[in-house]
C-alpha cells in the first residue's frame, strides 16, 4: 500500500460549472423557468383564460423542473376584469416552496399587459397527490430519474 | 345547520366558542408536536428514524398553519394567534407541555398522541363543515406515513422485554390518559358539538380509537380509556388540563428570536 506523504501530489478535481453540472434536458436554471418565459402578448388574447394555463405552463415548480401545470398544482385559471384568478393547491401543507411558486405565478402573469393583478386562492380540495402530475410531467420526471 | 362559515355564524355563541376552541386546540397540539418532533431531528436512534421526525415536523407545522388560517372564520387574526399570545393561552394537549425525553416517548408520542389528533380531525370531516373538509382531507393523507412509522417503532421497541419495552410503557402511561380527554373529554363544549352534528361525541372518539390503538397497546399492557375523566384541573376554556406548555416551547413557536426578520 503506498503511504501517504506530504509531498505526495493529489489529483486536482475540478468541479463544474453550475450548466455543466445539470443535464441536458434540464434547460432552465433560473426561478420558475423565468429565463425561458416568453415575451408578452402584444394584446388581450380572445380566449384570455386558455392563455393564462398556458403561460402558467412556462412557470416551473422550484424544486422538479416540470412546470406548475403538469404538476397538477393549477386547479384553475381564469381572467374577470383584468384580475387573473389563480387556484393553486401545494405538494404539501409545509410546502417550503410556496413562496417561491407564488411569487413565479405572479411575476409571469403581470408580464402580460393585459392583466393587471393576480389573485391567488390556495385549495386544498381535492388534496394534491401524484395521480395529478400530467403523462407529459411523468415522462419528464422519469428523465431526470424521478419515479413517479 | 348548513356546515358553511354563514351557517357556523347563525348558531349560538356557545357552539361557535366550542368549534373555536376545538381547532384552536387542534393548532397548539400540532404546533407543539412539531417542535418536540424537531428536538430528535437529530440523536435518534437511527438517522432515517431522525430524518423522519424532520419531515414530521414539518407535516405538524404546516397543518397548525392551516387550522390557525381557519380561525380566521371566528375573528381571529392567525398572526396573533402564531405570534403573540403567551404561554398560558396555548390550548395544546398537556402531555407535550414538556420535552420529550427519549425516543420511547416520541414513538408514544407518534403513536398516541398524533393518532388521537387524526382522529379528532377526522371526526371533523365527518362532521362535514366545509371551510375545513379539504384541508383536513390533505393533513389526513400526510397523517398515514406518521402512523405507519410510528407502528413500526412502536412495534419494534415493544418487542421482548428489555429496557426499550420498559421506557415505551412509561410513556405510553404518562401521555394516554390526558391525550385521551383531551381529544373526547366530553364536557358541554365537546358534546355541544357533536350534539349539532359539527364533530363525532367524545364516546364514539374514545371506542374509535381503541379500536385502533388497542392491538398497538396491548403490548405494553396499556389500553386507551372508555370513561371521561374530567377532574378538577380540567381547563374548560381551553379544552386541556391547567397548565400550560414551558415557556422554552413557545418562544420557539412564537419565533421570538427571529421576529425582526420575519417575512409575510
């Protein structure tokens, strides 16, 4: 066995950038997916409320790169005035991302000139389980080796 | 009665004081559950059983956090309530007003004590008022992983006779009976209650949960208590025996060390 000496020279690891460190198909490496968002709407869309799932598509969870939406998190989106009405349910109830997952929702949605607010109603009927993460969500999950 | 905060509204002031009390109580005991919870994050027995007592904590945490929201429903400011009462307003079950010592209590504690407060909840759902049914729906499903981890420890350290059947039949001594009257204790808050079809009557609690304690119990030689036992240091107002959690406890609830950094 050789002995280990002061002088003896180690390997020198160099660890890797943050991009190269994540794989491929993860593409997003900023909150919520926000560098991926796309630009806004020039104007109101006809069916406003098929958009807003639609952008809530681009918003994705803080801690699975899969969006809000194909995570089952999004029970309902719709547009009254100009007040996007959002029912959002969590993972679970300490969730410690909730913060996080509302401050995204908000951010990409009053990038919309459009919408003027977001209001954000917390549900908890029916409690989220994984039966609710979408086939798209689970091919996803499964590439990035998450059993579901 | 419609089970709607509008029909909660038009019953008597005593109904709507006992179902505040109720969830107010329900909120303190998860709150204190979490923190002892938390004090065996690490020193367990094995590191999964710590890590475990982590993510339990934070289930307790999160229900607590709930069900202080729901008071808002009675007049109640939820901050107050997380932030600003003292010690001797906390209406959690006395058997986690202090530390628990060992790991036998917190398997009792898993095992009794959070088992009773599913059971209260579930009584709940039953009941069918409908500002909580879903919320609770959630907790309960959180609920299923702390009983199945707490069967299993419960079940390991019961086994033979050695020094870990000892501790584990202490604590199941100690912290039972006053679990018990506090989930079903059957004064007039509780069965006014039940008597309005809001929560389960204390009797039907108590047979429930033998029902599913007993074969867990039984191994120790424990059984959970058919009859109320309401003595005199039973607190009506409260909802719990007098006394209260120690102050160590409830400055870590309250997050007093933290409070100019608080976030909302």
């Amino acid at each position: 066995m050789a002995e280990l000496t002061a002088s003896r020279s180690l390997p020198v690891v160099k660890a890797p950038s943050s991009d190269q460190a994540l794989p491929a198909h993860v593409q997003s490496h900023a909150s919520g997916g926000r560098d991926l968002w796309t630009d806004p709407l020039p104007e109101r869309p006809d069916d406003p409320d098929a958009v807003l799932l639609e952008l809530l598509h681009e918003v994705l969870d803080p801690e699975l790169p899969i969006s809000l939406v194909d995570l089952g998190l999004i029970y309902g989106a719709r547009l009254e005035g100009g007040i996007a009405h959002i029912q959002l349910t969590f993972t679970a109830t300490a969730c410690p991302c909730m913060e996080f997952i509302r401050e995204d929702v908000r951010d990409r949605l009053v990038r919309e000139t459009w919408i003027e607010a977001v209001e954000i109603q917390e549900v908890w009927d029916p409690p989220w389980t994984r039966d609710m993460i979408s086939d798209r969500g689970r091919r996803r999950l499964r590439k990035l080796g998450v059993g579901v | 009665m419609t089970k709607t905060i509008e029909g909660l509204t038009a019953e008597s002031t005593e109904v709507q004081a006992a179902f505040r009390r109720l969830l107010l109580g329900l909120a303190d005991t998860k709150r204190l559950l979490g923190i002892r919870y938390s004090d065996w994050l690490l020193g367990a027995p094995s590191i999964e059983g710590g890590i475990a007592t982590s993510s339990m904590a934070q289930d307790e945490w999160g229900h607590a956090r709930l069900l202080y929201a729901a008071l808002k429903d009675f007049g109640d400011d939820p901050l107050v309530l997380e932030h600003e009462r003292e010690a001797a307003e906390y209406a959690s079950w006395d058997p986690l007003d202090r530390p628990l010592p060992d790991w036998a209590h917190l398997i009792a504690g898993v095992v009794v004590v959070d088992g009773a407060l599913a059971l209260a909840l579930e009584g709940i759902l039953e009941g069918g008022y409908e500002p909580l049914g879903g919320r609770v729906g959630k907790m309960l499903g959180e609920e299923e992983f702390h009983q199945a981890l707490g069967a299993a420890w419960f079940q390991r350290l019961s086994a033979g006779e050695g020094e870990g059947h000892q501790r584990l039949q202490e604590a199941v001594e100690t912290m039972l009976a006053p679990t018990v009257r506090c989930m079903a204790p059957g004064d007039d808050a509780h069965e006014r209650l039940a008597d309005r079809g809001l929560i389960l009557p204390s009797s039907t609690l108590r047979y429930r949960l033998a029902e599913r304690l007993d074969p867990l119990l039984e191994r120790v030689g424990a059984q959970v208590p058919t009859e109320s036992t309401l003595d005199n240091d039973w607190d009506a107002r409260r909802g719990r025996g007098i006394g209260h959690p120690e102050e160590e406890a409830v400055v870590r609830a309250r997050g007093d060390q933290n409070r100019a950094l608080f976030v909302e």
